[in-house]
C-alpha cells in the first residue's frame, strides 16, 4: 500500500479544490467556534458533511443576525430610558421652578387645578373643559329639575291648605244636622197623621153639613169650616215639606247618622269638584 506521502506526492495538484477545502475548513472553523460558544462542544468528526455545514452555518448566521437585531433593540431602549429619564428631570426642574416662581395663591390655584383634572379623570386641559361644560349642563338641569319640584310642591301645598279648610268647613256647625231633629221628625209625623184624620173628620161633617142644613147660617158655617179645611190643608203641606228631606232617613239613629256621614261625604266630593271647575275657568 502507498503511503499518504506517496499518494499526496503523486496526487496532481488542483487550486480549486485547494481553495474549497480552504474555505470550507473556514467554515467549519466558524461552525465549531460558534457551537462551542453557545452550547460548549463541537460537531463530531462522523457528522461533518456539506449538508450539515449547510445546516449549520444558516443557524449560526440567522442566530448572529438575531442577536445584532437583540443588541440592537437594546442600545434603542436603553438610550430612549436615558432620554425620558433626561426628560422627566427636565419636567421635574420645570415644574419645581414654576412652582417656586409662584405666589401662594398660584401654588393653590395649581393645586385646585390638578385636584379638578383629578377629579374629572381628565389628561389635558382639553378634556377636562369639555368635562366641566358637561358638568355645567347637568348643574343647569338639575337646578331647572328643582324648580319645578319646589313649583309643584308650592301647587301641592295651597291645594292641601285649601282641602283642609273646606274639610274643616264641613266639619264645623253649620253643617251638622241639629240635635233634636230625630224629635222634631216624630213630632210632625204624629201633627201629619192627627191633621189627615181632622181632615177626614172635617170632610164628614161638611158632608153631613151638606145633607141636613140649609140656608144662609149653613153656608156662613159651611165657608167658615171651609176655609178652616184651607188652613189646615196649607199646614199640613208645609209639614210635609219640611219633613220630606228626611222621609228617606231610617228610624234607627245610629244608621240615620251613618247615611247623613255619606251625605256629608258626597257633598265635600262635590264641593271639591266644584272649586276643581272653578280653577279650570280661571285658568
């Protein structure tokens, strides 16, 4: 057998597959370097091919690509926290010199402002006047709401007074049924039935009056008892008129009361419709 000095002697030689070799033993160099850094070991000798170095170097540029992007995004993020920090002492110096360059009464103003935007859950001063104006509108509604409350309270209050002073119009004496009219009902009751049996009486003797006497003396008595027959006629008409109100009335008092408490109830109820009537006119 030849040895490997022999063949590489007797070998012809080839630039472009030299510079193949060259490159790819950059590579594999790259490769290993890149795998020892990230997971400290190297491919093993049995594995080295063109397809894994493929593979291997297409990881190994898109991890490096992802970690210049990774260093990147960082170097962006740390030098846009250093500039809001620069800004946020820029504000801070403003703001404290503004709160100095105040007199106490600004120093209160600026306090009730951001107690206000507070307040309001506004952010800007844009906000929170279209907050206020929205806050002036409801005040204005609400007091417009009151109004008209406290209009209809006033209403409510002259309609009470004045259904209290009718309630205690009808509660007074004047309208109360007397005391003794139950008697006085009994009384011209028995003057009614004594004056219907004096008038049939009276019409009995005017009969046997007109059977059995003649002349000038029976027409003298018989005008006399006539006009008697008159008066007591008109008598007992004005009896029944003052006593046809309470002809309907039972003879129990106590249910005699309850009927006049009806009437009484009926007649405020009427009262009440009549003033109702009244206001609608004048309105």
């Amino acid at each position: 057998m030849e040895s490997p000095t022999d063949w590489t002697a007797t070998a012809p030689f080839s630039p472009s597959k030299a510079k193949a070799q060259q490159a790819q033993a950059r590579d594999w160099a790259s490769v290993d370097s890149w795998l020892v850094k990230v997971y400290g070991r190297r491919v093993p000798s049995v594995e080295r091919n063109e397809e894994t170095l493929q593979v291997l170097l297409s990881l190994a540029t898109r991890n490096e690509t992802a970690d210049d992007q990774h260093a990147a995004i960082d170097l962006v993020e740390k030098a846009a926290l250093r500039s809001l920090k620069r800004q946020d002492d820029l504000g801070d110096r403003v703001i404290e010199t503004a709160m100095c360059s105040f007199g106490l009464a600004g120093h209160d103003g600026v306090q009730a402002l951001a107690e206000t935007a507070t307040l309001l859950g506004a952010t800007n001063t844009l906000d929170m006047a279209a907050k206020l104006c929205d806050l002036s509108t409801l005040h204005f509604d609400l007091e417009q709401q009151v109004e008209r409350a406290g209009a209809q309270r006033d209403t409510l209050t002259k309609e009470c007074n004045r259904a209290m002073l009718a309630l205690q119009e009808l509660q007074s004496n004047q309208f109360q049924h007397p005391v003794i009219v139950h008697e006085q009902i009994a009384e011209w009751s028995r003057s009614a039935r004594q004056l219907k049996a004096k008038l049939v009486e009276y019409d009995e003797r005017l009969s046997a009056l007109h059977a059995n006497i003649a002349g000038e003396s029976l027409c003298v008595e018989l005008m006399k008892q006539n006009f008697d027959l008159e008066e007591l006629r008109q008598r007992l008409n004005m009896i029944n008129t003052d006593i046809s109100p309470f002809q309907h009335l039972p003879s129990d008092g106590t249910l005699a009361r309850k009927e006049l408490s009806g009437l009484k109830n009926e007649l405020q109820t009427l009262l009440l419709r009549r003033n109702d009537l009244f206001e609608q006119l004048v309105d």
